[in-house]
C-alpha cells in the first residue's frame, strides 16, 4: 500500500511539474530591480528526507517601495515551491517609479 501511495505522490509530482515548466516558457521579463533583502527559504523536511534539490524559478509583482506584493510559480520541484514563495514573498527589491514583475530563481542545496 506504501508503494502504491509513493507512486502516486510522485505521478502527481511529475505531472505538477510539467505543467509549470510549460507556464515559464510565456514568463514575462523582469524590470530588472535590484534585490535589496533576501530571506532564506525553510529547507521542506520533506525535501530533506529525500535528499532534493534544486531551483524554483518565482515571478514577484513587486510595489512601487519594493515590497513584494504577490509571487508566482514559474518552475520548480513540487516539493519546495511553497518554501521558496513563502521566502520570496518576505523579500524587498529596490524602490521604481511604478510595480514592476520580477523573476527570480531560489535555489535549494541538499542538507
């Protein structure tokens, strides 16, 4: 039952990944906004038991003052998206003249 479960997770896993790898091909570019203050994304425990990495490719609406206003996945493993969202959206880039879509890419190292 175990087995059947896992292989399921990862159908799943796989298909997810699939279709945001399909979404970053019409990505918008980025402004080009400098990152003023980044927070570490929470390595998933998930993540850490299975020994993944990698990186999650986050497009951010960025505000006027360079607060982060609402982030989206443009590619990554399932299993760390929600980490580096939650990471991204506590980020700050420096302030423009109007909001702005920022891509950026968080990268998660095997711990």
């Amino acid at each position: 039952m175990r087995v059947r479960k896992a292989a399921a997770s990862i159908v799943v896993a796989i298909v997810l990944l699939i279709q945001m790898q399909a979404q970053s091909a019409s990505a918008p570019l980025s402004s080009g906004r400098a990152i003023a203050s980044r927070v570490a994304p929470a390595y998933p425990e998930l993540a850490r038991k299975m020994h993944i990495h990698g990186t999650v490719k986050v497009e951010a609406g960025v505000r006027p003052n360079g607060t982060v206003k609402s982030t989206r996945i443009l590619g990554g493993n399932p299993v760390l998206i929600e980490a580096a969202s939650d990471a991204v959206k506590q980020w700050k880039f420096a302030p423009g003249p109007a909001e702005s879509t920022e891509v950026v890419q968080v990268t998660f190292e095997s711990q």
